[in-house]
C-alpha cells in the first residue's frame, strides 16, 4: 500500500513534512552571536507524521513538532520533537491516519472516537516555570522544557475545564498574570465562552463564563491593564455544515465585528459589545489604555478582498474545500494575495456609544505576525515589528500565501517610521521574536531572531538581527542542517 502525502500546497515546497526529530549541537553560525543572547526560542508547528486519510489536509492541521533553539556562549543547539498528544499516539499505534478534518470529529475514522483532537502545534509559552504547548481547540499541554517531552494536559489541577484554551494567552509584564480564553467551550458551534486569569505561580485567580452573540472563530484576543477585549468576526460555525464534512468557518456577509469589552477582574454580566464594520484577523501587535479610550492595533484583512472563508449562503462549495486568505485550496490560480490594514481599534468603555472607531495607520501591504516588546505587555507600545509582503519586490513563492512574506518592518507608533529588512526571494521571514539587549533596556533596544523559510537546499537558517537598525541585516545566521517545515509561533525565554 502506498504511503505518500498529497501533492497539493499544503504538502510540498515549503510545506512539504519534515517529520524529523532530531538533536543537534554546535549549529554553524555565520558572523558572531551577540554574547548578552542567553536562552531558548521555543517553537511549535504542524508537522504530520502520516498522509491524511481524506486525501489533502489544511496545513495548519497537522501533529505539533516541538522546537528549541538554545543560545549560550555564542553557541547554539537544536532539538525537535513530536508533541506526543493522545491524538499523535493513537495515529502511532495504528500507523497510519485516524482523524479528519479541522476541529471536525464526524470526518474520523472509527478508530479515533473519543479520543482528544489536540495537536499543540500553534504556540510554546512559559508560565510559572512551565513550558505549555498550545491549540485553540484543545486543553494545555505541558511539556519538559530541557528535553521535550511530552506530560499530558495541564488544568491547574483540575481547575480549568474548558476543554479548549487559546494559543495566545496575554501576560502582564507588572503582575506576572496570564490571562487566556477558550471559545467555543461547550462543543462544535456553541456561543460559550470561559476566560481565566492565571497568578504568576500558575494558580486560577478568576473564571468567567459568558456567552458571545455568534458561534466565533476567536484566534487572538487583547488585553489591557484592566480590560480585556473579545474579538467577533463575521465568522462562524454551522453544526450542520460540520457534520457534512463542510468547513468548520464561514462568513457571514450579513454580520458586523464586534468586540467584549469586560473589566479583567469582571463577571459575565459586565461585558459590554461594541459594534463596528466587518473585518478579519488573526493577531494584534498590543492594546493599551490612553486619555480613557481603548486602543488596539491589529493587521486587518482589507474588506475590498474576498472574504478569507467560505461565505455563508454560498452553493460552489464541495465537502473537504476550505479557504484562506481569499485563496481556495481547490483552486490553483485563486485570487491574487491578500492586502491588510494596520489599524488601530478605539473603544470609549465608559461612554454611551456601542460603537467602536477605526483610524487606518497603513494599508498597501500584506503584513501579519505582528510581536512587541514583551516587558510593554498590556501598556502603550512604542515600537512594533511585523512580516510583510511588498508586492513591488520578489518574494520565496510559497503557494501557502500566509508564509509568503519578504520582508520584516519595524514600526515607530509615535512617529509613524517604518524601516525595512527584505529577504526574498531566496528566503521568507517567520514570525519575528524580540529579544532584550539586558532586562532594563530602553524598549525596543535588543535583537529579532526568526527562522527563515527555505525551498532550496537542504538546510535551514535562524537569523539575529539588531531590532533598531533592521535594515542593517543579520549579525549572525545560525544554520540547521535539515529542512525545518514553517512553525506558527514561539517565545524566546532567557536563562535563568
């Protein structure tokens, strides 16, 4: 019997599986590692072990490989491996495929009932001295940070029992909070909604549950220093259209966005709903509190695209299609790439509008992947870096337009500055992390390491680059010899 995954964008170039679990010391580096870098960018992504047994697959779907890059003395080292879920063990025991769709379960094979969908395959995160792996649509997963290894689900012992948490959990730089969210919490398509506040020490302080006004699709959230805001897409989930093995997003062409307002400490009838134009995306850079308003900026989808999913009402559709970013998987030459809008939300939580405004900083690139300086957390950002898509220059040509990016801007919020690395087109840029030159640096003031994506050869790169002067270029390449699949997100945390 053939064992061969699928010829389609989601499996080759860029995105075709590494499936290798490795350890490896004394990486090559080219030029010199700054010596003040001391620690760990840990890494998760979908990495399948077998083919999906429905014949293609989204990317984002696939089993969680665990990364770690460990910095120290100008060295470097790299350890991968599999993120042994339930899910990732039952498919090892069988040996071949047992489960389905995205966050669809009646596209399973019998043999995968009852058994936990999680991948941790989007985020790593550290808090209270533990190393979570993280899936939307799944529990916390800890993990060894030294060597990998899976432990199993993280609850706060039994407190927590929303059985989806978010991958991206906010974290107060002043109090050491960590602040997360799962949604849909009660099952496929159902307006529940638990949010939880996590002490420094790892013990549940608050829990919430409300309900939002649609079934959402809520990736990220934010988070200021005394609110937190729910984000509501024009996006939502059809149990009826899940069970046809349809997909489990659609857009709805009659509904606005909307965002929760709640105070962080708030029960569930404090949540405040303001209401706003339709638009999409994944990630904020950071919000924050000024003059009483809220302030949020974000990489918006420009509503002049196509919608990035499906749309609601719409007959074209077959079961197993999805789509992303205004591009159909079932269609080889879809729309052209997407453009976004850097905007910034503002929300008066103590006035009587149910509105919010929208104030446009930038809008002729595509740009995601939006990270700041991590010690600013839930207070006014100076300085933000993003990826973008210049259209003018070349890029890598990955068919999977979300890791198709050329270039790494760094953004000056007070004076409006945007300076420039490009890297295309032999390579794209990966989500960028910020690290500190030492702990009381002035913001801002450190390095960006990301890894670079790569079709040719048989290697990969990380790069570190001095985060004020991007245009500058690395200060050193540090090069792992075999190709690493592109991740989705990850934390540097320093040596202790």
């Amino acid at each position: 019997m053939s064992f061969l995954f699928p010829d389609t964008v989601s499996f080759r170039g860029v995105c075709r599986p590494s499936r290798l679990e490795a350890d490896v010391t004394d990486l090559e580096v080219e030029g010199e590692i700054p010596p003040e870098i001391r620690g760990t960018f840990y890494r998760t992504g979908p990495d399948p072990k077998f083919p999906p047994h429905r014949g293609d697959d989204l990317y984002v779907h696939g089993d969680g490989m665990l990364g770690m890059l460990r910095i120290a003395n100008g060295r470097a080292s790299y350890k991968s491996r599999y993120a042994r879920t339930p899910r990732f063990l039952a498919e090892e025991r069988a040996g071949r495929s047992l489960f389905g769709d995205y966050r669809n379960p009646y596209t399973d094979l019998p043999e995968a009932e009852g058994v936990n969908r999680g991948t941790a395959n989007t985020n790593l995160v550290m808090h209270g001295g533990r190393l979570l792996a993280l899936k939307e649509d799944s529990y916390m997963t800890e993990v060894d940070p030294d060597t990998l290894e899976t432990w199993g689900p993280w609850t706060a012992g039994g407190i927590i029992t929303s059985p989806h948490m978010s991958a991206h959990p906010k974290f107060d730089p002043v109090n050491g909070e960590m602040l997360t969210f799962g949604f849909q919490a009660k099952g496929i398509g159902t307006r529940d909604l638990a949010y939880y506040v996590i002490d420094r020490k790892g013990a549940v302080v608050h829990e919430v549950w409300l309900e939002t006004p649609w079934a959402p699709f809520m990736h990220d959230f934010a988070v200021t220093e005394n609110y937190v805001v729910f984000p509501l897409f024009p996006i939502t989930t059809v149990l009826e259209k899940v069970k046809a093995g349809l997909p489990y997003y659609w857009w709805d062409p009659t509904a606005p966005t909307m965002l929760g307002v709640l105070p962080r400490r708030g029960r569930a009838s404090d949540i405040r709903w303001f209401k706003g134009p339709p638009r999409f995306g994944f990630h904020f850079f950071n919000a924050h509190e000024k003059d009483g308003r809220i302030h949020i900026y974000g990489c918006m989808n420009d509503p002049a695209m196509p919608p990035a999913f499906p749309v609601l009402g719409t007959d074209d559709l077959v079961a197993g299609s999805e789509a992303h970013w205004g591009q159909r998987m079932d269609i080889a030459n879809g729309p052209p790439p997407p453009l976004t809008w850097l905007t910034d939300w503002i929300i008066d939580p103590a006035g009587q509008s149910a509105t919010f405004d929208e104030k446009v900083l930038r809008k002729d690139i595509f740009m995601e992947a939006p990270r700041v300086d991590d010690r600013v957390g839930t207070r006014e950002p100076g300085i933000g870096w993003a990826l973008s898509r210049d259209p003018s220059r070349p890029t890598l040509g990955a068919e999977w337009v979300i890791v198709d990016y050329n270039c790494v801007d760094r953004y000056d919020f007070q004076t409006g500055t945007v300076s420039t690395l490009c890297v295309g087109p032999e390579a794209a840029p990966a989500e960028p992390v910020f690290i500190p030159r030492s702990p009381t640096s002035p913001e801002g003031d450190g390095w960006l390491l990301m890894h670079l994506i790569k079709d040719s050869g048989s290697g990969s790169e990380f790069i570190i680059v001095d985060a004020t002067e991007l245009e500058k270029g690395p200060v050193a390449r540090i090069r792992v010899p075999f190709h690493i699949r592109p991740a989705i997100h990850g934390n540097w945390v320093p040596a202790s």
